[in-house]
C-alpha cells in the first residue's frame, strides 16, 4: 500500500510529536512513524521542562498523541527502514517494517539516539533507577546522597565534578581509566571540589532490597554508595539521513547532521529534529526544535506552491 503526504514524521518523541503538532494546526496532511522507543523510557519523571517537570515520560507522550490527532495527523506504530528520494526537490519514499510505503514533499528525521551503557553487571538493569546519567534530569531526586561516578573515558571528568553541584559525598571510580589519563587540571579540580579518587576495574554493583548500597571493585573491595552515575555511549540513528545524503558530522558523540539553525539538513526537504540532530537535546529542547522545523517546513511549501502558481 502506498499513501501521499505533505510531510512525513520518523520518529514519535517530543521532536517528532511537536513537528506534526505545529504541521497539523497548518492544515498539512502529516504521518507520524512511531516505533514506540523513547530514549527517556528507563526514567520514572522527566525533569526541567517548564510546567511538565515530574511528568512520567510516557503520559508526556500520551498526551502529545492526544493533541496531534486532534488536527488530523495521522500516526502509526511502526519502524522506518528505508527512504529513497526522486529528483532535486522531489518525492521521498519512506518504507515501513510492516511493508507499507509513504511518500511526503518533506521528511523530518527525530529518530533519536540509543545508549549503549558500560558493561557492568547491574548498569543497565537499574539504569533511570539509582544508575543515572545526567544530573539536570536527576541530581535533584538524589541531592546530598553518596554518589558513585563511573569513568568510561577520561571525559567522566566533567560528569564527576558536574555532579558534586548536587552532593559534596562523590566517589570517582577511575574503572578503565588510568590515572595517569586524568591531567593535572583535572587532578586539581576533582580535589577542590572534594571528589574522592579510586583506581581499579569496577566488577558490579551492591544491590540490597532492590536499592544501590555499593559498588565492588575487581579485587573484592566495596565502597558503599546509593547513587551511579555513569556515561552512556551515544549511539545517534542517522541511518535514514545518512541513506538519504545528508551530510553528517564528527563529535566526540558520534556523527550528526549539518543542519541550520531551523533544522535543515544538506538535502533540499530533508529535516533532523531531536536527539538525531544533536546529543545534548533534553526534552524541552527537542520540543523547542520540532516545533522550529514544523514551522519552516509550513512555509516552505507554501511558497513552493506560491511560486509554482506563479
């Protein structure tokens, strides 16, 4: 089966869903491809989003599909896996797991990205519980705890001496990071911010009553801890716009798409949203890119049609 649209969605998080919120209201006829795998599903609340902060994620979601069906925005619980485009402005083809295939004048990626956690037993089964990653999404529920921070790169630096904003009891296992990777800066100001280094390979977690209450090393040595805070691998799902051309960037979190400032990739009508145009997207702000991208796709079509009428 193949359908027509003005613009298709890949992707049904808060990029993807605001997209198609400010494309309906304009009266474009939009599809939503949903595969149902927020990047925040692990997370109990979503936090520092002005008047949604502790709102389940999933309920955020609930009621961002509540709002785009109300404008006619027709959305499916599937997978892109392929898009092909025609011509220099043309036509893009978008197939679907379940063997449909949809065509749109515009396509908005917002797809996300996944994280691919350190291979430690018990991370990813608490992960969003007491294993956490980002201290803006999470310090406050775990303020003047004793935290544990997991080095995976000597870049963990940052997340060590980010998070002792939120408790002054902060442990650093060095884990696969040599110390002498950590330079003399950093030395100096895990120190000033009283950050407590130790070396040594980390082998699990302490886990008593379904609580965190340690983290063991390889030699048997526990230190006691009720909070994790580890650097996930962000894993960014570009293939459809690295399919489709679009330039992509090297960052030290892997590679995005060159876009503008509105959201627009290399490719003439092929658009990135989200978590998939960058890594550092929160809730609000994937929200806040949806919803520039929804409005720049509106008028470009519009003076598209203007100018072929002309």
């Amino acid at each position: 089966m193949t359908e027509k649209y003005e613009v298709i969605v890949v992707g049904g998080g808060a990029a993807g869903l605001s997209a198609a919120l400010v494309l309906g209201r304009a009266r474009r006829r939009t599809l939503v491809v949903d595969a149902g795998e927020p990047r925040n599903a692990p997370a109990a609340h979503l936090q520092g989003y002005l008047s949604r902060d502790g709102m389940p994620p999933a309920e955020f979601l609930a009621v961002g599909r509540e709002e785009i069906a109300r404008y006619g925005v027709e959305r499916v619980r599937d997978r892109a896996v392929d898009a092909t485009r025609e011509g220099t402005h043309g036509d893009f083809a978008v197939t679907l797991a379940g063997g449909r295939t949809a065509h749109a004048r515009a396509l908005v990626v917002a797809t996300g990205l996944k994280d691919e956690l350190p291979e430690v037993p018990g991370v990813a089964e608490r992960f969003g519980r007491d294993v956490l990653h980002c201290p803006y999404c999470h310090g406050w529920e775990v303020r003047d705890r004793p935290f544990g921070v997991l080095a995976t790169t000597p870049m963990s630096v940052h997340q060590a001496l980010m998070v002792s904003q939120w408790s002054k009891d902060v442990t650093f296992f060095l884990h696969e990071v040599g110390e002498e990777e950590l330079s003399d800066d950093d030395l100096r100001r895990l120190a000033a911010a009283g950050v407590k280094v130790v070396p040594g390979a980390v082998a699990g977690l302490v886990v008593e009553d379904d609580r965190l209450t340690g983290v063991r090393l390889a030699d048997g040595t526990a230190h006691g801890r009720s909070v994790l805070f580890v650097a996930p691998r962000a894993v960014p799902r570009t293939e459809l716009l690295a399919r489709l051309g679009a330039e992509l960037r090297e960052t030290p979190f892997g590679a995005y798409p060159v876009i503008d400032e509105r959201g627009l990739t290399t490719v003439p009508g092929l658009w990135a949203a989200g978590n998939a145009s960058g890594f550092a997207e929160q809730v609000v702000n994937a929200a806040s890119r949806g919803y520039r991208a929804g409005a720049a796709i509106n008028g470009e079509l519009l003076m598209a049609d203007l100018d072929a009428a002309i």
